[in-house]
C-alpha cells in the first residue's frame, strides 16, 4: 500500500518541484497596440533580466515563495505616449487574465509589499525591496499627456492555475493559450474607455477553438 501511495505522490512531488523554475512568456517579447492617437508599449521582462537587475536577494519582482496557490510575476516595462489626448489610468484597475480564468489587477507599491509581509525576516530586507519598487513601479496614479509620456514597470503577480499547469504536462492541444491585458483609462473631460492588449503564451498549451477578438470598449472603441 506503501508503494501505491510513493507511486502517486512521485509525479505530483515532481510536477511542484518543477514549477519553481517554470516561466510561463509571451510569444512576443514586446507587444506595441495604437488605438487613436495613443500608443501602448509592453515589453516583458524575464525573470533573468529581473534578477541582473535587482538581484535575486530582496527582490520582490523575483520568485514568490507562496506555494498554495502557485503564483508567477508577470512584468512588462510599459510605455504610453499620447499624441494629443490626456490619460489618467489607476494603476489598480490595470487587469491580467490568463487562458480564460479570473482577472488579476496590477500591483501597486502597497499592494506587493503586503504580498511580501509573510516572508520578509528582517527590517533591511524590506528597506531595500520598497527601494527597488520606487525605483522600478509608477505612482497609483498614471498621468499621460501630450508632452509627458508613461514608462515604467506594470507588475501582475498571478496565481496559476491546476488546470493551467497540467497542460505542461499533458498532451498539447491546438493553439496557444491566451492572455489578455486590460487598461481603463479616462481624458480630461471625463470619457472612459478599456483597450485590451492580447497576447500568446508561449509555452503553454490552450484551447484549440479561436479565441474571440478583443473589443476595446468607450474612447478606445474601434466605431468611435
């Protein structure tokens, strides 16, 4: 009986011990989205280029601990530049929704240091990763006009889900599995609208109908 149990355990024992390391990427390292006079910019950042930067010691953009559920950063260095419209964005209501499932909100400076409360051990630990925030996050508040751009790192931190990491170690299916990123965004005399930015995730494997096409909604509406 013994055996039985070793036996089940061993793939499930293997499957967690992999997903340390397993970096789920965007097939397209930067993704460019215009929509009117607007242009979006996101470029991912690997978690090699995360660790050159900042380290692997006190980086809170690098690893999470937390095991149940599994969750994986997720960072683009974002640009947005306006031609002529003038954006304000809350950083929290920046969304990530990966292979259909619920949608994640951006961290803001706040947020992902309470997400690291649990495991900071010392006073200087927390220093020094609220110093690498400042240095790497934007303000809550995202201000874009005409002679003042955005750039800065956009951070998700996302649960992954079982189903979502079975499908490593299952039989692919046709397609990639799809990701989509939605920015509201608000101008000046108070019009709202949504673009979504899509993107295919490399290396899993999704579903094999044909997503639907995202609908940028309001002042990102492609009818407007």
């Amino acid at each position: 009986m013994k055996q039985k149990i070793l036996l089940i355990l061993l793939p499930v024992l293997l499957i967690l011990s992999s997903c340390k390391t397993t970096e789920f990427t965007p097939e397209t390292p930067v993704i460019n989205k215009t929509v009117g006079d607007v242009e979006f910019t996101l470029r991912y950042v690997t978690e090699s280029e995360i660790a050159e930067k900042h380290g692997t010691k006190a980086n809170p953009f690098y690893r999470y601990p937390g095991k149940l559920p599994r969750k994986q950063f997720f960072v683009f260095e974002t640009s947005i530049e306006s031609e002529s419209t003038e954006l304000e964005i809350s950083l929290r209501d920046i969304t990530i929704s990966l292979d259909g499932m619920a949608e994640s909100r951006a961290r803001s400076r706040r947020t992902l240091a309470v997400d690291w409360q649990p495991y900071i051990t010392a006073d200087f630990e927390e220093s020094q990763m609220k110093a690498k925030m400042k240095k790497s996050m934007s303000s809550d508040t995202i201000l874009v006009t005409p002679e003042e751009s955005f750039k800065a790192w956009i951070v998700f931190l996302t649960p992954v889900s079982d189903a979502f990491v079975q499908n490593i170690f299952s039989a692919p299916k046709e397609g990639p599995s799809n990701a989509v990123i939605r920015i509201p965004a608000k101008t000046a005399s108070g019009d709202e609208g949504i673009v979504e930015i899509p993107m295919n995730m490399g290396v899993m494997a999704g579903n094999s109908e044909e997503s639907e096409k995202p609908v940028n909604t309001g002042i990102f509406s492609e009818d407007s």
